[in-house]
C-alpha cells in the first residue's frame, strides 16, 4: 500500500502547522549555513586583501596590530620606525621600491594615508582607473569607492577615523585620480604624498631643509619616523633574505600571509564550534518538532487503528508516520540551503560594507552537509513515532485508553 495519499491528506489538514514546522528548520539550517560560509568568504576576501603587500617591516610589535594597520587601516596606535634601522630599510637595493606609510588624519570618517605614487600604482593594478598619479603636495588619488570626485577639494581632519576629531588641517587638497577597486579598505582611502603627511604634523618634508619634492628619493638623515614601510622584493629570493634580514630587535618583518595563517587556525577553531552550535541547535529544534508531531500521531491513533481492523499492516502505519514526519524535516532542509544563499548574500553585503573587504559568500560542500546531517538525524529521529503507533495494539487504540 501506497502511503503516500494519507501523508498528503494529513500534511493538507494540518497545513498551518506543518507549514510553521518547514520555515522552522529551514531558517535554523540557513542561518548556521550562511554562518559557515561567511567565515571562508571571510577566508578568502581577507587573503586577496593581503595579495599586494609583499613584505611589511615596522619596528617591533604585534605583528598582528601591524597588519590591520597597514592592510585593513584599522585604527591603532603603533611605534614608529625610525633612525638608523628606518634609514637602512629606505636604502635597500633588494626590493623594486620601499613605501612608507603615513597615518594620522581622515576624511568624513575615511582613512587620508600618506606613502608614494609607486605603491599607490601597485595597489591599483599598475594603473588607475581615472584621472593621473598626484604630483604635488595637495594632490590626492582617491580609492574606488571613495565618494570623492576628480577636482573636489576638501580638507583633511586631523584624528583617525572613529575618534572624535574636529580640527581641520589648513591645506586644501585637490582630487587628481582614482584606483582601480582592490576589494579592500583601500577603496575607502584618500592617498596623499607621504611628505603631506609630515608637513601637516610639523615633522619636515622629509627632502630636507627647504627642500619641497615628492617623492624618493628622501633625504635619509632628516627622513621624520613612519608606522610601517612595504617592500615589494625584486624576486622570492629577496622577499626570503628581506624577511630575514629586518627580523631583529630593532626592526620586524613579515609575509601578511604568515600572519593570516595564524588568524585562520584561530577562525578553524571557531568555525568547528560554530558548526557543532548549528547542528546542536537544529537537532534541539527537530526533536521539539517531532515532539509536536508525536502528540498529532496520537490524535489520529484511533482513526491508524481503525486502518489496522481494515486489515492494514502495521508496516504500512509505521510507513505513514516515518514518512510525514521524515518529509518535513526533509523539505525544510533542502529549504534551508536556499534560504543559506539568500543569507549569505545579504550579510555578505553589510560585512563587506562595514569592512571594506570584498566577500562573496557562497555555499559549499560544508553547508551541504551540514543540511544532510540534520536531514539524516531528522530521519532517525522520525522512527520515534513511527514505532510508538507502529508497536499500539489495535484494541488499545480503538478504546481510546
């Protein structure tokens, strides 16, 4: 006998109910689908982010701290690199170019940072998307998603973004280009000339006495001290022998990559408690439900048994209750991993807003399982009711006791 009719006939009757049931499991199994799969779109976004910083030297610290600073321009303070360590770095022959970094102002909330066209370029792709490279010490080269246009002038604030910041510096800076989109925090930055940056704080130019020039080369013993330098190694070799060489107690020097690996095994972790949180969850959820669906059963345990005096086996009313409770469970999972995708999309986009990194979540191989799993126990757990009707005597159930 096919039990298919009764469970649609019992799914129609109580449609409000088996209706709640479904988005129930399916919004537990997409929130902790689109849990998972945030935190590999995070993975990768922050990875791409760090592609284009070769090799950061700064003076010791955390180089945790450091790599927010310079690649994600969170705000914080850190030491400066300066003296004879700084002016040996500025001098390497080893490297295509060294950029210095400069922080300390912002712009409507949007980082401003001082460096050098070179990195400017780099970031960029090797060209920009408009406009052309600054060229004077008002000029700026605005992200791509900066708000500002090429000619709008403004003036910087000094204070980093996030603290409270009201006095503007004197100098009115023209927009002259715009970056190529990096998926970073960078698409957010107004880059000025680092040597802005030390004029505005009143440390020089970094050219010398009366000297007003963009750009390397630096007059190294008058050079005022920076957060962070980037180096891009001529070869891997260099990168290896730079890493090396500015890895002492008065300089750091790390791979971006090194330290994202450290920060992955800490999110590994997490994503494993996470998961393990989501299951637990939909489990507690799905054994409430069949909880629900037990007293259902119950209501119809007459009318099962009057099926069974008909002459209906008992496998056949043990195959009705598996099957409408299994098909609940599983029509809300295979809901849920659509409702995961639409998620993902949409938290993708405000973590992407609030971060200024690119992320692109989309469901893999782990919310896929994380559906089968829940589908799996939900089909294990179905055999609880089934077996509680499928073992009631005919008699029993006809009296109602």
């Amino acid at each position: 006998m096919n039990p298919l009719p009764l469970v649609i006939a019992l799914a129609r009757r109580h449609a409000v109910v088996c209706t709640a049931f479904v988005v129930l499991i399916a919004l537990t199994i997409g929130i902790g689908a689109a849990i998972t799969a945030q935190e590999r779109a995070l993975r990768s976004g922050s990875a791409r982010a760090s592609d284009r910083f070769d090799l950061i030297v700064a003076a010791p610290g955390s180089q945790t701290d450091m790599l927010l600073r310079v690649v994600f321009l969170q705000p914080g303070s850190v030491e400066l690199l300066a003296g004879e360590p700084l002016q040996r770095a500025m001098a390497e022959q080893r490297a295509a170019f060294v950029a210095p970094i400069g922080f300390g102002d912002s712009y409507r909330g949007d980082p401003v940072v001082g460096t050098i066209a070179a990195l400017v370029e780099h970031l960029s792709g090797g060209a920009l998307a408009e406009g052309r490279m600054f060229s004077a010490l008002t000029e700026v080269v605005v992200g791509a998603r900066s708000p500002l246009a090429i000619g709008d002038t403004f003036q910087a604030t000094h204070g980093l973004p996030n603290e409270l910041a009201e006095t503007e510096h004197a100098q009115e800076l023209v927009v002259v280009g715009r970056m190529t989109e990096t998926g970073t925090p960078w698409d957010r930055a107004v880059l000025t000339p680092i040597e802005l940056t030390w004029e505005v704080h009143g440390l020089g130019s970094g050219h010398g006495e009366g000297a007003y020039a963009i750009g390397p080369p630096f007059d190294l013993a008058t050079m005022p001290g920076v957060p962070a330098l980037v180096m891009k190694p001529e070869s891997l070799a260099a990168a290896y022998g730079l890493r090396s060489q500015y890895r002492t107690t008065e300089t750091m020097a790390f791979f971006p990559a090194e330290v994202l690996v450290q920060l992955y095994a800490l999110l590994g972790d997490a994503r494993v408690v996470m998961s393990a949180l989501a299951i637990a969850t939909a489990v507690l959820l799905v054994a409430a439900i069949l909880a629900g669906i037990l007293i259902l059963m119950r209501l119809y345990r007459q009318r099962f048994a009057v099926l069974r005096a008909l002459g209906a086996p008992r496998i056949y009313v043990f195959a009705v209750a598996w099957t409408f409770s299994f098909g609940l469970i599983g029509l809300g999972s295979l809901l849920g991993l659509g409702a995961a995708a639409a998620l993902s999309g949409t938290v993708s986009a405000i973590l992407s807003n609030a971060s200024g990194i690119a992320l692109s979540a989309r469901l893999g191989g782990t919310e896929i399982l994380l559906a089968l799993a829940l589908a799996a126990i939900g089909a294990v757990l179905a055999l609880i009711p089934a077996a509680l009707l499928y073992r009631r005597p005919v008699v029993e159930a006809l009296r109602g006791t």
